[in-house]
C-alpha cells in the first residue's frame, strides 16, 4: 500500500511516516502543494493523507485539482482547523474521511482500514477474533453462532481492540477513539475499565476471552 | 449582566418622574408663600387707593371752604358739622378745637372703630386740622373698609383656583418638556446600556440630540464600547490563536508517544509511564479544545441550518450515555413532547450541549438514582428539562457554575472546568436561556427555555 503524507510539518509527517511504515505502508512525503501535486500526478497512491494548511496552497484545492484529473486513491482530510465547515467542504469535494488534529496514530490507521475495506470489499466484512465473530457491517458479535449482546460503546471498543490485535491500546487511545467529538470535563474517568469489565462479563458467557489482555497501568491488547 | 441589573435599586425612579416631583413641590412652595402674603398685599393697595381718595375730599372741602366760606356747611350752635352717606360708608365731619393740643400737624390717616348712630361700624379715617377765621377746626373724612375683607377673599379664592390651574399646567408643560429634553438621554439607556450577550452586539448608532451634554455622553459611551469591544476581540483572537498554535506541538507530541509505546523495546515501567504522559497530554489537548470551541461559538464560526427534532435528539444523547447510565443503575424518565422541532441550528453543538447536561446528571447521580427528562410546548416556546436527583449543590454555587476553570465541586477535581461553560456558550449562540435549580442531597434541574419561537 503506498501512501502520500502531505504535511509541512515535518515533526508530524515524521511519526505518521514512522507508524505507517511499521504498519507495512509505503510512505512518500511532501511537505508543500507543489510537490504533493507532482507526486499525485506521478505515482498511483492508495491513500493520500492531506493536510490543509499547506505554505503554499489550501489543501482543498489540491483536493480538488486530484479529483478533477481523476486520481483514484483515498484522500483523508487532516486539519487543525477542526471546523464543520472544513468538514462539509472536504466530504463534498470527495475526501473520503476527515481527521481532526490532534489525532491519534491509531485513529488514522483505523480510518484507513475503514476506507480499505469499503473501497476494495474486502473479502469479508467480519472479523475473528478467538471464538468470536465480529461483524462490522451489522455491528454484531457472534460465539458459535449465538448472538452476544452488548452495548454500542462495547462493540467499539472490541472491534478498535481487534483492529489493532497484538498492540497495546492505552486508555486515552481507547477514550478518545469511543468519545472522540465529545469534549468532556472528566479526562480521566475510569469509563473505559468500566466498559472492558461489562465486555468481559458478556463475552466470557459465551467462550474463551484469554485472547484480551490488560496491560498493567497502560491499557489493553487483544493477543491472538 | 444579570449582576449590573441587581445593582440597580428597586426603589428608585425616573429622572422625568423625579423633574416632575420637583418641580411640584417648589411650584407650591412659591404659591403657598404667595397665598401668605396676598391680604398683606391687598390690604396695601386697597388703603392706597382709599387714602389717596380721601386726601382728594379732604382737598375739596377745604377748597369748598375757602371759597364759600365756612358757614354754610357749619350750621349747628357748637360750630360742628357731621354728614353721612345713607349707608354710613362714607361720611366727612369738621369740629372746632376749643383745646388747641387737639391740634395735629399734617394728615393722619388711620383704621377707627366708631359708633355711628347706634351701629359699630369701622372706617378708615383722614384727618387734618385747619384754621378758618383764626378758628381752628378739625376735618375727618371717613370711609367704609367692611368691603375690604370681602373684597380679599373674593381675590383670595379666585387667585387660590387660578394658581392652581397654573400649577397643574406648568406641572403638565414640565413633565411634556422634560420628556422632550430627556428623550436622547433615555434612547441613550436603552439602546447602549441594553444588556447584550458580548460586547460584539453593542450598538453603536450616534443617538442625535441638541442637548450638548447627551451628545458628549454618547459618544465617551461609544468609545467605552469601542474599546471594550477591540479588548474582549483581541482576547477572543488571542485564546482562538493560542490554542490554535498550541495544537501542531501537541499534534507532534502526542504521534511520537504512539510510536514509542508501539515500539518493541519499551520496558513496562516505561510503558506506564509514557501512557501517564499519554494522559497528560490529551487533558492539555482536550482544554484546548474546549477553548476553540468556546472561542469559534463566540466568533460566529458555526453555522445554524439544521433543523432538528429536540426530543430525538435527547434519545440519541441517552442512547450515547447508556454504557454510564447502566453502571449507575441510574432510572431514565422521558417525558417527550414528540413536535419538539427547533429550526436554525447547529445539531453537533445541541447534542455536545445535552451530552453535557446529562452526563453531568448521571456523574453527579447516587446509583440507582433517577434523571427526568421532559420536553414540553408552552406558549410555542420548547422548554427542556433534566431533573436528577443526585447529590445537588449549595445556592451560593449556582451562579459560578458557568464560569470557566471554576471547580465547585471537590469530586471533579480531575476535571478541567470547561463542560458547563461550553453548555453556556452554545445555549447562548441558540438563543436559549437555561434555569439551574439545585438543593444539596436532593438533585438538579436543568431548564432549557428556547426563545427561539420558530418551532414548528
């Protein structure tokens, strides 16, 4: 998977350039419209992770110019501006996702596996994890076939967990991805504990949950 | 502003009504004095009048006198002579002085009593002496004054209703004139000392007037205004930079703390640590924010063209809060008024209000507590409501709730203080006024009037 990083910040195109590759993308920089537009127009990307704050243009009209000339790779929005209408503008020109900054790295990568998996259908929209069946599209859980039910909320956490399998997830991780817009007064409420328990008292009624691990003081890794 | 308004006496009045008041008391004062003074005043003239008449007949008899001689007028042995008007009014008397210390040098006029033919009538008097054939005689011309004291409550009274006539037309013409006067003046109050949500709604249209001193208030109050408003701007510009710029540094920081704890050679105690920084930083990040949200509401960054249906919407907050409210066993009550449509609004902002409110009634809940929640139509105006009845706060409290990095509450300690006043900032920006009643042990209410009339 290739992937454009078009950000002048180069401390911020650096750690999305770390992440990424460890994660098995390609990773390309650019750090001005000028060159991202050179890169686009060269190389085929899968994803083109857009900044709009460029020194040189507004990364909308990049956005646009690409689409126009019929650049098919996925565009995520990134902006500090964080405003709605950035949001609407960046959908309606064909942004295919918008992140605001700050994000979180894991955040990123699971927006992309979102747009992966809709753009390119992936084989199946379910994803396993031991005796478990999770299906994305109808955000179901399923043990051997017998539904387990649990909360909104839950089903995020376990499908984020199961997203990043064998990686760590630390509680802000999993707080910011479950609340992400909401901006709450209580940064460090204990929700998250409080979730996995009730997640766990479901799913341990239907089969083996060894698989979800707590990481002392830091988090939670689902290990498969 | 609601603390302005309190400093404002309730018993205090209008500088019309107080013009009027004063100019009534002082009007009176003048007319009570000059009630005083009137039979002093009449009195004098009338005795003027009188006097000057009488020293006329004096002069007219004694002309007669010189003339004709005295014999014809004295007749009687004793050389004296008396003669009355029918009504005893008027009369004119001359007597021969025998004592010669009767004699009186020049005139003298004064007020007798005399008994006149059985009646006790008083006159005023003139009397002089004069010499006729070595003779000297007494002259006394005498007139009636009973009319006088008739003749001064007559003007008394007329003078009395006159008076008043004149006071209540200059009280009326007063209160006219001072209404014109102060007209600039009150349009002042009204249109600069308005209460407004931010000094951006001040107005500043030049309010035109003769009055000097009104136009020099206006325009001191204008540049007041002027200036308060480039302040609370450049603070606004100054927060809505800061955190903007705050956010790439954060960005940086927080990206290479993921990188960190991915990577494999982390040692535990370092991995707890870093995701304790991990903590520390999105609290940073978070009030940040929250003071660009709060900064780009009060700039008007946020649009309001949605149209949304209030108690749906509250569904989908509950629905969001459902993992919280089940952890506290908390009783959800929804009494929902289904029409609750609000038109011209920003729904992102409403659902981040509400999910304030209500997490706010389920984090200050007791478990197997219970929240209330009602949306009622009264007088086309939506009202929403949400009652728990968790551990409540003091009075004295309520009205620092809204205000920012304020902690009232010991148990939200952790938190940073921006929750409510974000709810402030965006029920401002709707337009809705929000009543807090509380009593501590016994629960909340939050009461969400929408003034916005346009449901539909």
């Amino acid at each position: 998977m290739n992937v454009l990083i078009v950000e002048d910040e180069k401390s911020i195109s650096h750690e999305m350039e770390i992440y990424l590759t460890r994660q098995n993308f390609n990773c390309d920089v650019a750090f001005n419209g000028k060159s991202a537009s050179d890169k686009i127009n060269a190389t085929n990307y899968d994803f083109i992770l857009l900044d709009l704050g460029l020194p040189d243009m507004d990364g909308l009209d990049l956005l646009k110019e690409s689409k126009k000339n019929g650049i098919e790779g996925a565009f995520i929005v990134l902006t500090a501006r964080g405003e709605v209408e950035d949001k609407i503008a960046g959908l309606d020109l064909g942004a295919d996702d918008y992140i605001a900054k700050p994000f979180s790295l894991a955040e990123l990568h699971s927006r992309m596996q979102a747009i992966l998996r809709r753009k390119h259908g992936l084989k199946s929209n379910t994803m396993s994890i031991g005796d478990f069946e999770i299906d994305i599209q109808n955000r179901t859980v399923h043990c051997n076939g017998e539904l387990v039910n649990i909360t909104k909320k839950e089903f995020d956490l376990l499908h984020y967990l199961g997203l990043h399998k064998n990686r760590v997830l630390t509680r802000i991780q999993l707080t910011e991805h479950i609340w992400g817009d909401v901006l709450e007064d209580d940064y460090e409420s204990n929700y998250i504990d409080v979730h996995v328990k009730n997640l766990r008292k479901k799913l341990v009624a239907h089969g083996n949950i060894d698989w979800l691990e707590t990481v002392r003081g830091v988090g939670y890794r689902v290990n498969i | 502003m609601d603390k302005i308004k309190n400093v404002i006496k309730s018993g205090s009045q209008t500088l019309q009504v107080k013009f009027a008041i004063y100019n009534a008391i002082s009007k009176s004062f003048i007319i009570l004095a000059f009630m005083a003074l009137l039979p002093l005043i009449i009195e004098k003239i009338v005795y003027d009048h009188i006097d000057k008449r009488l020293q006329a007949r004096s002069e007219k008899v004694l002309k007669i006198i010189h003339k004709g001689g005295i014999d014809d007028i004295v007749l009687e042995q004793d050389c004296s002579f008396e003669s009355y008007s029918i009504l005893k009014e008027e009369f004119v008397a001359i007597y021969p002085i025998t004592n010669l210390s009767d004699t009186i040098n020049g005139i003298s006029i004064a007020n007798e009593s005399r008994n006149i033919e059985g009646e006790q009538l008083v006159h005023r008097i003139l009397t002089l002496s004069f010499i006729y054939d070595n003779q000297n005689y007494k002259l006394e011309i005498g007139e009636g004054i009973s009319s006088i004291d008739q003749l001064k409550s007559t003007i008394k009274k007329f003078s009395l209703w006159m008076m008043l006539g004149v006071i209540l037309i200059s009280i009326f013409l007063d209160f006219a004139f001072v209404r014109i006067l102060l007209q600039p003046f009150n349009k002042i109050i009204n249109t600069k000392l308005k209460p407004v949500p931010a000094p951006i709604n001040f107005d500043f249209t030049p309010i035109p007037s003769t009055t000097h001193e009104f136009n020099q208030l206006d325009n001191r109050i204008n540049e007041m205004m002027h200036k308060l408003q480039d302040t609370f701007q450049l603070e606004k510009e100054f927060i809505s930079n800061v955190s903007h710029e705050l956010q790439t540094p954060i960005s940086i920081l927080q990206n290479r703390l993921e990188n960190i704890i991915v990577s494999e050679n982390v040692s535990d105690e370092i991995l707890i640590r870093l995701s304790e920084s991990q903590k520390t930083l999105s609290r940073m990040s978070r009030i940040i924010k929250a003071l660009l949200l709060i900064s780009k509401i009060e700039n008007d960054q946020y649009l309001k063209t949605d149209q949304v249906n209030i108690s749906e919407l509250l569904d989908e907050v509950i629905d969001e809060l459902e993992d919280r409210i089940a952890h506290k066993n908390i009783h959800i009550v929804k009494r929902f008024y289904q029409e609750a449509v609000i038109t011209d609004c920003n729904k992102a902002l409403l659902h981040n209000m509400f999910f304030n409110i209500i997490n706010n009634a389920i984090k200050y809940n007791n478990h197997e507590g219970e929240i209330i929640v009602t949306t009622r139509n009264i007088n086309n105006q939506l009202i929403v409501e949400i009652e728990d009845n968790g551990i409540g706060m003091e009075q004295g409290q309520i009205p620092y709730i809204f205000d920012r990095f304020k902690r009232l509450n010991k148990s939200t300690a952790e938190g940073f203080g921006l929750g409510l006043p974000i709810v402030k900032t965006i029920a401002g920006f709707h337009k809705i006024s929000i009543d807090v009643t509380s009593q501590p042990d016994k629960g909340t209410c939050f009461k969400c009037t929408f003034e916005n009339k346009e449901t539909i």
